[in-house]
C-alpha cells in the first residue's frame, strides 16, 4: 500500500475566492489559519498537561513544531 500522501484535489471556488482577495488579505487569512493550527495545538496540550503553566505549553508548542520540522527534513 502506498503510505505517501498526496495533495486533496484543488477546490475551484476556493482558489477563485483567493485570487479576488488583496495580498494583504491573503497574509491576514494565512495568520488567521496558522493562529487557528497552534491554538488546536495548546488545546491538545493543555488538556495532556493539566499540570503545566502557560508558559510551558508554549514550549511544549514549540518542541512539537521543532520535531516536525527534523522529522520532515530527514531523508
């Protein structure tokens, strides 16, 4: 079975939404989604360390993102 993933198919509607919008408002959604992306995360690890402060979950955040990024660039 091929484990590799490959990208969903393109949503039409979605990129013509994209193209009407200025650069500015392209970056602002893009924030808006990584916002969205690490705000899931501390969730996740608040629940996971219930024990721990603000403080150290947004190090716990950090040490996840630095470990995807070593596990993506490997070979």
């Amino acid at each position: 079975m091929d484990e590799t993933y490959h990208f969903d198919p393109i949503d039409r509607e979605q990129v013509r939404m994209l193209r009407q919008l200025t650069p500015g408002q392209r970056i602002r959604r893009l924030l808006d989604a990584r916002e969205l992306a690490v705000g899931l995360h501390r969730g996740r690890l608040r629940r996971r360390y219930r024990d721990l402060s603000p403080r150290e979950i947004n190090l716990k955040v950090l040490e996840e993102l630095a470990h995807a990024e070593r596990a993506r660039s490997r070979p």
